[in-house]
C-alpha cells in the first residue's frame, strides 16, 4: 500500500497552537482550537477533557462568567502548557540522525527527572475529581 503512494505521499507536521487567552468575555475556548500539541505523549484529548470538566467546575462556583472564565485559565492552563512543552520537546529527536535520536529517546527514558515531567499530566488529579 505504502509502494502505491508514489510520489503522491506526503508528510505533515502536528500543529502546536497557543492562543494569547482562552476566553473572551462570555466565551471559551476548549481542546484542540484552544491548545492542540503533536501526539508525542498521547495527552491531547485528557488536557481537552480536563479543561471541559474544570470549566464547569468554575462555571458552578462564580455566577460571574468572565470572572469565572478568568480564574480557569489562570488555574488549569499550566498543566497544559507543560503538557505542550514536553510533547513539542520529546519530538524534536524524531527528525535527527538515527544515532542522535537513539541516544536522545534513550536519555529520555532512563532520566527520571524527564520520566516525571513526561508522565506529570497524566498522574494530575483534574479539578473536579478530586474532594475541592
Ligand atoms: C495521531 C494522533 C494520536 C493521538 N493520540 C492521543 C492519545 O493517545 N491520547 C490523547 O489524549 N490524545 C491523543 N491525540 C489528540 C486528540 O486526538 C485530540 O487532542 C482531540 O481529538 C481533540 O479533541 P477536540 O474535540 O478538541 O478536537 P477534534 O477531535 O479535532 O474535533 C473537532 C471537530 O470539529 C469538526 N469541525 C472542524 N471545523 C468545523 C466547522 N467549521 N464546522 C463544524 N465542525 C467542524 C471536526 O471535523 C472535528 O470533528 C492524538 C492525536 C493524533 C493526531
């Protein structure tokens, strides 16, 4: 199947987006449109859950929406943009000699500080699971 691609086969680059804010006023934006990372560490979909689930978390607790709103962002969106760090990081090696991305992935996965910040957003317990 790969052989019939010819010289039709091309290759594209996971987007990495940061908006300046994810809300303005009255209205929010969540997942992918808000703060998609390339697939590296699989997390795209929790950040974009979490996000949905601490939105309505702070939706119920102010009844001022761009307050509301204001306080989510400023709360739940480091985990995301760690998560975003560490998922552009870990595919930088993907386009490097096969040595040096060797070398690279193999650091990645013995360095226990890297092991920490890779699996950090997936043991993060999300607003609105845990006892608030
Ligand atoms: C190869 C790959 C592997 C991945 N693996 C994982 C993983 O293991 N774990 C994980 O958590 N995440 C993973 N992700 C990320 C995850 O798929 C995304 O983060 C998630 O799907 C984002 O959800 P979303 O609803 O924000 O956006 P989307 O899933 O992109 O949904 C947006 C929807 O809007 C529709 N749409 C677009 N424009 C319009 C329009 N004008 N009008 C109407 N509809 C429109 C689209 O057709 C689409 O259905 C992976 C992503 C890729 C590409």
């Amino acid at each position: 199947m790969i052989d019939r691609f010819g010289a039709q086969g091309r290759y594209d680059r996971f987007d990495l987006i940061k908006l300046r804010r994810w809300s303005a006023g009255r209205v929010a934006i969540i997942g992918d449109a808000a703060h998609a990372l390339p697939p590296n560490i699989g997390q795209g979909a929790g950040c974009a859950m979490m996000n949905a689930l601490s939105l309505a978390v702070y939706l119920e607790r102010n009844a001022n929406v761009p307050a509301a709103l204001e306080t989510w962002e400023t709360n739940e969106r480091p985990i995301t943009e760690h998560t975003q760090r560490m998922s552009y990081l870990l595919g930088l090696p993907t386009t490097w000699p096969p040595f040096l991305r060797t070398l690279a992935l193999g650091w990645t996965g013995r360095s226990k500080w890297l092991v920490a910040q890779r699996t950090k957003t997936a043991l993060h317990r999300p607003t609105g699971t845990a006892p608030q």
